[in-house]
C-alpha cells in the first residue's frame, strides 16, 4: 500500500530527493490549518455573532480531519512524499479552502489570501511543474470565488457590500501575490538547495584527498614494521649460506630466499620513498608545489611558462595540503581549458604575503559574471563553444572554496585592454602558508626517530 503513495526510490525530476517533504509536514501544516478553521467559526459565530451556516462549514472541516487521520494510520508520517502526492494533498488544502470562502463570502473574506499558503510550500519543496498548476488551481478557485459565493457573514442590520472594483482588486492581488512570492520562494530555496548540494561536494572532494594521503601514511608505517623482521630473514639467511655452502641444492635455496628478502627490502624502501613525498606531513617550496600541480598539464597543447620571481626573502616552504593542490590544479585546469596557446603562472612573496597568479590569454570572463565567479553552478564563461564542456561552475566553486579554508584570498579579473584573458590571483598570508600544527610537527618528529631505529 505504501508503494502506491511513498516512496524512496528517485528516478526522475519529480522524484528528485531534493524536491520531496515528508507525510507528516503536511500533516501538520493541515492540522493546523483545520485547528484555525474551526477557532475562526468559533469566534464569528460566539464572538462576533454573525449567521455563518455552521454546519456544512464544520462538515469541509470534518472531512479534512478525517482525511489527515486516514493518511497518518495507514502510512509511515515520516516517509518522504512523491511530488505527485504531495502536490496531491497541497490541491486538497486549495479546494477545501475554496469551499470555506464560497461558505463565507468568496472573497470577500479577508481569509481569501490563505490561498497563498498550499502554493508557498509547493515553491520551497516541490518541482516547478508542480507548484505552477497548483498556483493555476489557487487563481482558477479565486476566480470561481469572484462571482460564485454566498453572502459574507455580517450584521444583519447593516450588512457590507463592498464594490466590484475592490472584489476585483482583490483577486489581482491574490493572484499577483502567488505569482510573485512563489517565484520569489522558489528561487531562494533552489540557491540554497545549490550551495547545501556543492558545499556537500565539496567536503566529499577534501575527504578523497585526505584519504589519499591517509593511505601513503599506512604504506610508509607497514614499509616500517616490515623493515625490521626481513632484515633478520636476509641476516640469518647469509650466515646459513656460508654454513651450509658445501651443500648445494640447500646453499642454492637459502641464496633464493636471501634475494628474494632482499628484494622485498627493496620495494618496502620505494614505498617509503614515495609515501615521504606524498605525505600531509611533508614541507615542499613554492616552486615545487607550482611545478607539481603544472605537470599534469603539460601535455595538452597549451604552452604553460612559469615564473618565479626572485626575491630578498627565502623561499616559502609549506605544509603539503591536498586542499592547496586541488585548488591550484583545478583552477590551472581550467585556465588551459580555455587558453587559445598560452598559460602563465607567476609567483612571487615576501616576509608578508605569497601570491600566485595563473592567466591565459582565452576569451576572459564575462562582464556580467565576473563578479560571481566562484558561485556553485555558475554558467560558462563568454566565448566558449559547447564542445569544451561547461567550466566556471562547481569545480571552481570547490577549488575557491578549499584555498580560503587554507587562508589564501582569491579574486578574480580581466587582463586590461588591449590584451584579453582571464587572470585568477591566489594570495596567502605567509605566516598561513608557512604554517604547521605542532601536533603535525611532532608525529613527523616521532615517525623519524622510529624510522631511524
């Protein structure tokens, strides 16, 4: 039974995880409304005493009530809603809510502009196609209201009888207001809905990095631990060479199993090797971090120059931050994406700041965008074909937002006129790019006297 309403199986737009609420928001939202309903009649007829027919009014009411206990007894309220069905129940709100207001006076009623609220919850959770024939169903009701509706409770004596321009101003605000606010709501959800799903990239893109790094720091303790035994097996198994040489097929099988220790001795020594180059706990210059993150690129027909500049202060020597290498190579990737034949990366520092500066000469950025660059999905720049794919959109999201957790300040810009291109300047505080954790500092301390001994 529960196929046929809930699921949480996507496979399409309208099963997008991003755009479902769960059974019970509604639920809610329609207790709510049936608590204000019945505190509204309450007080009209009791307070007010007003002739209101309060009959069927409490019978719209009733089978509203019925219809929320249907669906919390014979479903999980905590399941998520196919858009459909929850468009469905959102439709129901419409029409029951319709049917009060024909009970009440039609528009009339100041309560005419409930209607805004089944379509506002559409724009914040569900598809667009949803939420406009919702918002379709609201104005169509309001439209039925306007000329179809019994008399708006009142005195008896004077009864209120507003003019038909003032019913029909009425109706445009009821309907401008759907129109305007559910856009309006639907569009903040759906930036939010954007940066939760690249922040949530982003962290997965950290993550895969540091584990990467994680896994050179297993290979470079195992290259340890094993270090020590198999240098007894190749000891022991020379002394039993030189005792046992006048037996030959014995003195033959110890030398195999000498060499073959030996060469396990070797390849633990190139995993050591390359983990003391890959590891989080390695210090490397600015030069070599710029000719790491370069390499990779080289190959692709676009002429990178790199130029470091020389300056009084030493060169900066950082921590080996996989954030900082992802950041650079992915905005360097993106420069050669775009370069018509050339990429410069310039470096230079002082006893204050390290700065790096990656520019192409390709079609530059695109005036109305330059100033949102480095927001999630953001389009392409100017100039570009679709045969080169989308670029400027969650990557540099996830590159730009990875180097300001390392402390750099990246902006972006145009080469002045007449030269063309864009230029992209990363700018670390050096005491930040310096920086080590003692905690970092004092592992690596203690893996070099282990390693030593």
């Amino acid at each position: 039974m529960t196929d046929t309403l809930i699921t949480d199986t996507p496979d399409t737009e309208l099963r997008d995880p991003r755009r479902r609420v769960r059974l019970d928001t509604i639920l809610r939202l329609r207790w709510l409304a049936a608590l204000g309903q019945l505190t509204a009649i309450f007080v009209v007829v009791q307070g007010l005493e007003f002739d209101l027919p309060v009959v069927p009014c409490l019978a719209v009411i009733s089978v509203s009530a019925l219809v929320n206990l249907a669906l919390q007894i014979a479903f999980n309220p905590m399941q998520l809603l196919e858009p459909r069905h929850a468009g469905g129940l959102l439709a129901l709100n419409i029409v029951e809510l319709a049917t009060l207001l024909y009970l009440t006076g039609g528009l009339d009623n100041p309560f005419s502009f409930m209607f805004l609220v089944p379509v506002l919850i559409s724009a914040t959770a569900l598809p667009v196609r949803l939420t406009v024939m919702l918002g379709l169903l609201a104005v169509a009701c309001a439209t039925l209201l306007l000329f179809f509706h019994m008399p708006l409770p009142w005195d008896g004596e004077e009864p209120l009888d507003f003019p038909p321009i003032y019913i029909f101003g009425v109706w445009l605000s009821i309907a401008l207001a759907i129109g305007v606010t559910s856009l309006y709501s639907f569009q903040v959800t759906e930036e939010a809905r954007k940066l939760s799903d690249a922040l949530a990239a982003t962290e997965l893109v950290l993550a895969r990095e540091q584990h990467l790094t994680q896994l050179d720091g297993l290979a470079a303790a195992a290259a340890h631990e094993l270090g020590t035994p198999l240098a007894t097996i190749v000891l022991i198994s020379r002394e039993l060479e030189r005792a046992l040489q006048d037996n030959g097929q014995v003195s033959g099988d110890i030398k195999t199993l000498r060499e073959q220790a030996q060469r396990c001795r070797d390849i633990l020594g190139k995993i050591t090797q390359l983990s003391s180059t890959g590891s989080m706990f390695d210090r490397m210059k600015l030069s070599t971090l710029i000719e790491e993150t370069v390499a990779p690129h080289r190959d692709f027909g676009v002429d990178i120059k790199v130029r470091i500049a020389l300056a009084a202060a030493k060169e900066p020597v950082g921590t080996r931050n996989p954030a900082i290498l992802y950041g650079v190579g992915n905005i360097l990737e993106n420069a050669v994406d775009f370069a018509r034949d050339a990429v410069e990366v310039n470096a230079w520092w002082n006893n204050e700041t390290v700065e790096i500066a990656i520019s192409d000469d390709g079609p530059g950025f695109a005036p109305d965008i330059l100033k949102r660059i480095g927001e999630p999905y953001l389009s392409r720049r100017r100039g570009n074909d679709d045969s080169q794919g989308g670029g400027l959109g969650l990557g540099v999201f996830i590159a730009r937002t990875l180097l300001e957790r390392t402390g750099a300040k990246v902006s972006f810009t145009n080469r002045p006129f007449p030269d063309h291109g864009a230029v992209v300047q990363i700018v670390w505080p050096r005491q930040r790019f310096e920086a080590v954790e003692e905690s970092e500092t004092g592992d690596r301390h203690g893996a070099d006297l282990t390693g030593s001994s």
